[in-house]
C-alpha cells in the first residue's frame, strides 16, 4: 500500500512537471492538425518523385524573414507586432522571445528582417563539405576583409542577431505629457538595422544600432531583408520608399531640383560591424565624393537605382551577392549585384533592350558603378520576394548551389540553375519541362506557358516571404498569410 502511494504521487508530480514544462496547448494544435485538411503543394513531375515537402510549423503571425541559429532552432520576425519568434526541435515557442517597441507596421513597414552571423560558424559544426572562401583562391577573399575580420564576431557563448525594422520616433521629450492622438502625429519613422546578442533563451540584449536609413514618404517600397557574407559584411536593402526624385533613382539634378538631395533609398548598404567605423573601405563607391549630386553616403552603398527588393542571398561558392527586384506594372527580376551595381530604375526595369528609346546615358552612372541587365525576368510581375541558394546536397546534386525563388502573388517557388561562370543563368538546364522552351532563350518569362517551365512547386496559398537553406541541409519555405513553414525533403525510398 505505501509503495502504491508512492507511486501514486510519483506520477502526479511527473506529470505536473510535463504539463508546465511544455506548452500543451501548442502541442496538441499541431498534433491534431496535420495536413490532411489543407491543399497539397504540388511539386512539378520532375521531382515529385524525389522531393516531399511537408508542414513543419504553424501559428506564425505575417512572417516576413526566418534565421536559423542552430540545427534545431530558428528565429522568425513578424511584421505587425514586431516580435521574435523562437522555433525549437519544430515546435513555435507561446511567448515572443523578443519585441520591438513603437513598431510602425504600415503596409509595407514592420519588422522585416533577421539574419544571424553565427549561422556559418554552426554550419561548419554541422556539415562536412562546407565551403571555407578564407582559405580559397576566389577574389573575395582578398577584397572583402582582411585575415583578422574574416570570422563574424562571436560574443562569448552568445549568438549574434541582426534586425531590420520600422521605427516610430517620437519628437516629443515628454510622451507622457500628451494624449495618444496626439502622440500619434507627433512622431517621425525611420527604417533601422540593430545588432544584438542572444543567449540562446532570454530575450536580446546588448542592442547596437547599425543602420539609421529613411522611411518617408513610404509606406511601400520599403526593402527590409539583411544578409550577412562570410568575411562580415552585412548587406541590407531599402527600395524607393515611392518617392523617385533623386540621384539614387538615376535621376542626375533630380526630377523637382528643389528636392533633390539623395535619401539613401534605392540602395544596398554593406557595412562590416567588426570595424568600429562600420564601413568597409573596399565598398565600391567609397572614395566618390560629389559636391553636385549631395552624395554623402556613397561610401556605404553597394548598389543603387533599385526600386525595391524583398530578396537577397550570396552564392555560396563565389561569395557574390544576388538580389530580386520589383517591377512597377512590369518586369520583376533577379540580379547578379556585383560591387558599384545600377538596377537602371526609375529609367529602365527589365532588360535595357526592352525599355524604348532609354540607353545606359540617360542613367546616372557614377565613379565605380556599373548597370547590368537582370540575369532573369518576368515581364508580368509575380511579386517577386526571395531567392535563396540551396547551400546543401541533401536534395541531390542537380539542385545544390542553385536558386529557388518565392513569389507573393501567386504562391509558386521557382527553380533554376546557374551557369558554369555562376555569372548568370543556364535556361537550358533550368526549363523543368520540355517542348517549345525557345521562348525563355531571352531569359524573360513572358506568358504563362513561359511561367509554368520554371515552377518547382505552387500551391503555397499564404504566399511565400523567405527560403532558406536549414542547417540540417533541408529547404525550408516562410509563408505570410497563414504563417506556416514549409520543409522540403528528399523523398524516401
Ligand atoms: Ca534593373
Ligand atoms: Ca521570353
Ligand atoms: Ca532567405
């Protein structure tokens, strides 16, 4: 009897201790609620054999971007309330783990990126044929850092977290003073770039601000992804902010002269955080100096004349930086961002040969830029959102190093391979089905049957807002509406 008792309150408190352990409710939500009840994602037939893909996390709040930490944990930010969201083992975390306060969320405004620096140190743990650029022959690793700056900065245990987001600021000294409407008109917004540390568990601290950049007039075109490289440098993006009047949108003396000082919109930025003064002395533009054209801050820019981007990512075997763009009522495109980079807007979106009677004169080229051509688009824009290189072979070799690209208005990811130079993309390889593919041999998706040749997989009715290569090696797709995340899997056999 006294062993029974025993027993008896043994269990009690066992499961006492499991019930508040874990978040139960959480758990059961996604036990009870598996696929069965929504569409299928539908992978094209060439790969529907070896490819799954499956529900990995649900609950999620307008998701804009995802960093994976570790193996098993991944942080994501939400746009509205400007909180972070930890996802450990699959499971979403109850609580935020971190908030931004006075958010400013209008439309395209929010808490729009994250990105980890101690993503490539994990991933030297975790996988074996892991690409080191500091020790290859490839130009980047004498350009972008010197030997001691080449490792991101790891703060003792902690891990290193990057956030981009709108920021209410309010000019009052005194908030307390004044009602709430009023407070309300009482503020500026800006867009801003923060460095903290994590531990892990609690919530960030150590806040450390990294980029102070423009919000207004806004509130669309308003960029938001960060990406960081292997020598440190981070990159963020910032799109026109819908005012297109200045240098930075090829515009020489601007469009309204009175207004034409340049306001850092249009730009990648790339700053190193391990140097005290934050700017890279190799960026592109550093030594431009202008007394005509205002430009004051060239020497963070990387690229410019963008209209606006929500995708970013570097090819993990030459360190080059690639981006989406936006187009107006035409052409989306994908870009190969090499260093002094001009996407050609406001005078030119797509190919230059397609935009009548404008030449590279008619733009603002300045000491150490460059226009390029996209190296893909789509002539009917798809709402073009993130690339992201599959920097894993668990798939299988035929999509390692190459993209796969997301979409907000139709929910399709897109696939295609790189060339040999990895200085554009090879079409041939890329089209998924046969017959009649002549017409992408101009690299631009020009009618759906055009579309459907490039479609890996659709059916992602929350619309897609980031990818990423996990570091277990799996693709892993963010969705906005319904804030899921998707895992894309080889089949088994
Ligand atoms: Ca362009
Ligand atoms: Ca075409
Ligand atoms: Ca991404």
């Amino acid at each position: 009897m006294k062993r029974f008792v025993i027993f008896v309150i043994t269990l009690i408190v066992i499961t006492f201790a499991v019930v508040k352990y874990f978040d139960y409710s959480l758990f059961i939500e996604s036990y009870i609620n598996p696929l069965q009840n929504q569409k299928q994602i539908e992978i094209n037939s060439k790969y529907k054999d070896s490819i799954d893909v499956d529900l990995y996390v649900e609950g999620l709040s307008f998701p804009t971007s995802m960093t994976f930490v570790d193996k098993n944990t991944i942080l994501v930010s939400e746009k509205d309330q400007g909180n972070v969201r930890l996802i450990s083992n699959g499971i979403l975390q109850k609580d935020p783990i971190y908030t931004i306060k006075n958010i400013s969320n209008e439309k395209e405004q929010g808490l729009l990126g994250i990105t980890s620096a101690s993503k490539y140190e994990s991933k030297k743990e975790t996988q074996a044929d892991y690409l080191d650029f500091s020790s290859s022959s490839h130009p980047i690793s004498t350009m972008d850092a010197p030997t001691s700056l080449r490792e991101p900065i790891i703060h003792d245990s902690n891990h290193v977290i990057y956030l981009y987001f709108t920021e209410k600021i309010y000019k009052s000294r005194d908030n307390y003073s004044i009602d709430v409407q009023q407070k309300e008109l009482n503020h500026t917004i800006r867009n801003k770039v923060y460095e903290y540390t994590w531990d892990g568990i609690g919530p960030f601290s150590n806040p450390r601000l990294i980029m102070d950049m423009p919000a207004e007039p806004g509130p669309y075109h308003n960029g938001g992804k960060i990406r960081m490289d292997k020598s440190g440098n981070l990159y963020a993006v910032i799109g026109d902010l819908t005012a297109t009047n200045n240098t930075l949108q090829n515009y020489p003396q601007g469009k309204n002269q009175s207004i034409s000082i340049p306001n850092n919109s249009s730009v990648i930025i790339r700053v190193n955080p391990s140097i005290e003064s934050l700017i890279p002395s190799h960026n592109p533009l550093y030594s431009y100096n202008s007394n005509n054209t205002k430009l004051n801050f060239a020497k963070y820019y990387y690229a410019y004349g963008i209209r606006n981007s929500f995708g970013m990512d570097i090819d993990p075997l030459t360190g080059k930086l690639w981006n989406t763009e936006n187009g107006e009522d035409s052409y989306d495109e994908i870009n190969l961002v090499q260093p002094g980079f001009n996407s050609g807007w406001s005078k030119i979106m797509g190919p230059i040969q397609r935009n009548n009677n404008t030449s590279v004169s008619d733009l603002v080229v300045l000491n150490g830029s460059h226009y390029s051509d996209p190296e893909f688009s789509w002539r009917v824009p798809i709402g073009v959102t993130d690339i992201e290189f599959l920097d894993s072979s668990l798939l299988g070799d035929d999509l390692e190093n190459n993209i796969f690209i997301g979409d907000i208005n139709n929910g399709n990811l897109y696939f295609l391979k790189i060339d040999s130079n990895r200085s554009g993309i090879n079409i041939n390889n890329s089209v998924l089905e046969r017959g009649n593919e002549k017409g992408l041999q101009d690299l631009v998706v020009d009618n759906k049957d055009e579309l459907e040749k490039v479609i890996f997989a659709k059916g992602f009715d929350g619309r897609i807002t980031d990818i990423e290569t996990g570091l277990d090696g799996n693709l892993y797709i963010l969705t906005y509406f319904d804030g899921k995340i998707y895992r894309i899997t080889r089949a088994e056999k």
